[in-house]
C-alpha cells in the first residue's frame, strides 16, 4: 500500500486539494479492504506482545510447473511468518493507513463504518506496534572494538544465523524512516484506544542502524557489501542506498557515503536509482550537520518575564512574554578522527519545548505554561492542525563538555567546544491571528572538534536562556 503515503498531501492539509477529497477516500476504503483481505493470515493474539503475517497454509500443498526449489520452500514455510522485511513492508502501509483513516475527511465519509474505523485506527496501529516490537526482538547489539555500538540481524525469524543482506535490510529501513515520521501520532492512536503499546523506536537505536552502515556494509572504495556483517563486498548493490539514507539524521556521514556510492563510476557506471535520488534530495539539510536527539537530562523554568515600570500589561495571554530556561545533558557521540587530526563537526539540538508536536503530549515547558495559566488553544489537534512553538526577542545559549574519554594511549588527544549559536529561525503563519510569526526557536549549533583516534566526546552540558512568546503556527505545507 505505498500509495498511501500520497494521501498525506490530501488529507492532511484538506484545504489545499478540495478537489481530491473523494479519491483520497476511496483509496483509504481500498487500503482497508486489502488488509481485510490479509487478515486471516495475521497472527495477533492477546496472549503474545508480537504480531506477524504468515504465508497462507494454502502453501503447503503448492505445485508449480517450474522453479521447483522456490516451490519446496514456499510449502516448508507454510503458516509461518512471512520474512521480516515483507512484515515491514506491511507495516509501513498499516502505519499510513491509520493516519489517513483517523483524519476528519474520512471520519466524515459515508465510507467511514465503525467497524473500518476500528480496523485502521485502532487494531492497525496496535499491529504495527507488536510487529515492531518483534522485529526489534531480532536485533543483535554489537560493539566494534573501539566502542562503536551497532547491530546485526537475520533475515528470517527461525533462521538464526541467516544474516540480512544488504538490499533487504535497505528495505527494511525505508519502511522504518516512515514508521519513524508516524510515531507520534501512532502512539497517540494507541493511548486515544487505551492501548499500552506503543512504537518501540528510539534515536539510539537509529545510531546503531548508521554505524551499521558506516562501519560494516560501506568500503572506502564506495563500495557496498552484500550483507550487512560486511562480507562480500561490490556484488551490485551499490543502488541499495535509500533505506539508509534517512539515518543522515542521527549521523550526517551516511548522506555523504551513500551519495558517493550512488555515483561511483569506478568500473561499473552510476548507480543512482531514482528512490535514492530522491532521498538524497529529501535529506539533504542533514549532510553537513549532526543531529542530537537523545537527552540523558531535561530540566527547564518557564515563568511569565516581569515588566518595567510604567510599561503596559498585556491585554490578551497570548501577547504574554515568557523567560524560558532550559539545561540539561545531550549525548553527542563524536569520535576523533581517523588520522589522528582534529576532527571538527557541528552538530545541533533543540530540547523537549512542547512534546514533539505529540497530541496527547503533556511535557515541556510550553505544555506546562498553556496548562498552568489557561491559554487557550487554536482548534483541532496539535501537530496536525497547529503546531507550539516559541518566537524569540531575546536569547543567550550556552553549551560545553560534559563528558569525554580517550580508550587507548593520548596521543595528542584534546576536545573542544570551540562556538555555540542558535540554529537558523524558522517562520510561520499564526493560526489564530492569520499573521506571520518571525524568529521562531529550532534549537542550538554547536562546533566541536575532537582529536585522537580513539577519543570519544559524549556528552555536552547546555544551560539556555530565551525570551520570547507561545505561538501556535499552521504546519508547513508539504509537497
């Protein structure tokens, strides 16, 4: 059901495409009709936190006029689960159909039953979050010898050993990057249903599918193996990138060495295919940057900031100015270079400000200020209708060391905080008074530098003043 993916620049932003409402809504009918139709081969029992499709028993007596050793293996795997890059790709159309279902178009069809309702908002979220739950469970941490975390996992999930090759494990990735993008609103779906479950996806996890990619499928030839353990290097998969390429997020070299791979000429001509064109393109802003998203502490003071004497209070809580301190830890990760030299990278982060655009989020100071003194919201659902954010008149970041560590002997080893700034503002439209909203807050840069081969920065402390307004802008239009 890839052509799901499409109903986003439909259903949610319904004023821009009037005139595709009705097609948007026969294809969620249709997306739910197909997983009516894979249903009875869907294993989801109450009694086992994991959710799989198998191959029909119907295999087991299958006959086939030629190919006779896929025939043999199609009826051996008869009622077991189908392999798991197939589940993802499952999922990814059942995490997209959710959404689409969920969405005030379709909720006011005549398509719209209960019983279609239930399916693709409430047992289809709960399906994608029990498979993910069961593939992570395949998942095998490893650690390079100079501390690098990353993973290794098989192909099937009763072929221990079988280990992934490298263009199914792209595809698995691809699917993940959706999944990722739709977790928010997943698990709000889940919650909304009163589930427990939720997607078990998380930034570190993430690391480890880029060091994976940087340190055991990717040769410095541009060169890619044919499994993911690293073996069998230049077998043809040098097009099998764009999976991977969304994980620029958590490491900006992935974008780098997939791009070289793509238009490696050495022998065999360009191997840029068109999905990882495309992805190339969609994470571009990552290539040069580092993104922390993984905190090991939040802490922040929001209070309404005091006015001078004789200056005039505002009248509506929306023109209220807020001082905002935020402080915390950030893990960063960043390993010295290879030859020994300084290896300088910037990296950016923005701290917990309003859940993530999460609708069913309550942290942040943001949240915590709209709560605490009754600011009222626009209509509709946070991170779909509006978005919370913080428009600046004033700020002074702050970010140095937190940890370091140096595994082997210091051979000139050092680390460095060398500036700190705030990331580029961004603007937007107001969504309660239609204006346009200036220096909206998108976080803190940072150049570091980091010397020795085996030198680790880790952490970085940051204490953070800002002040400025809430603001709830329209979401960004996508194309």
């Amino acid at each position: 059901m890839p052509w799901l993916r499409s109903r986003a620049r439909v259903v949610d932003r319904p004023d821009l495409y009037p005139q595709l409402h009705a097609q948007a809504v026969a294809l969620i009918t249709a997306g739910i009709q197909t997983y009516q139709a894979f249903r009875p081969e869907l294993h989801l029992d109450d009694s086992d936190p994991y959710a799989y499709f198998n191959n029909p028993l119907s295999y087991s007596t299958l006959t086939c006029s030629n190919r006779t050793a896929d025939c043999a293996g199609y009826r051996a795997r008869a009622g077991k689960p189908i392999a798991y890059n197939e589940n993802l790709g499952m999922m990814q159309g059942l995490a997209e159909l959710a959404l689409a279902a969920n969405s005030n178009i379709y909720r006011a069809s005549a398509d719209a039953t209960p019983e279609r309702l239930a399916l693709a908002t409430e047992e289809g979220p709960l399906v994608v979050a029990r498979n993910l739950a069961w593939r992570v469970s395949n998942l095998r941490p490893q650690t390079l010898p100079d501390l690098t975390p990353y993973y290794q996992w098989d192909s099937e999930w009763d072929e221990i050993g079988e280990v992934e090759d490298t263009s199914h494990a792209n595809f698995e990735l691809v699917c993940l990057a959706v999944i990722l993008d739709d977790q928010i609103r997943l698990n709000a779906l889940l919650a909304a249903a009163g589930r427990p479950e939720r997607i078990p996806l998380n930034p570190s996890m993430f690391v480890r599918f880029a060091n994976t990619f940087l340190r055991k499928i990717w040769f410095y030839t541009n060169d890619l193996s044919h499994t993911i353990d690293g073996k069998n290097v230049g077998e043809g998969n040098d097009g099998c990138t764009a999976g991977f390429i969304p994980l620029a997020q958590f490491d900006p070299w992935v974008w780098t060495r997939a791009r070289d791979t793509a238009i490696n000429i050495n022998n065999r001509g360009i191997a840029l295919w068109v999905d990882s064109h495309g992805a190339l393109l969609r994470y571009r802003k990552y290539n040069s940057m580092k993104y922390l998203t993984d905190f090991a502490g939040q802490n922040w003071l929001i209070t309404p900031a005091a006015l001078a004497v004789g200056q005039t209070p505002p009248t509506d809580i929306r023109e209220q100015k807020w001082l905002l301190v935020l402080s915390g830890v950030v893990i960063a990760n960043v390993k010295g270079d290879e030859t020994g030299n300084w290896n300088p990278l910037t990296v950016s982060f923005i701290p917990d400000m309003a859940g993530a655009d999460d609708p069913a989020s309550t942290s942040g100071p943001l949240n915590w200020a709209i709560s605490q003194y009754n600011i009222p919201k626009p209509p509709g659902s946070a991170g779909t209708d509006y978005l919370i954010r913080f428009a600046l008149d004033e700020w002074s970041p702050y970010v140095s060391l937190g940890s370091v560590y140096d595994q082997g002997q210091s051979i000139n080893a050092g680390f460095a905080v060398n500036d700190w700034r705030p990331n580029s503002f961004d603007t937007g439209t107001d969504v309660v008074t239609s204006q346009p909203v200036n220096n909206i807050f998108t976080g803190v840069n940072v150049d570091l530098a980091v010397s020795d081969s085996d030198a680790w920065l880790y952490r970085l402390s940051y204490n953070i003043t800002l002040l400025g307004k809430i603001v709830f802008i329209a979401p960004p239009v996508i194309f």
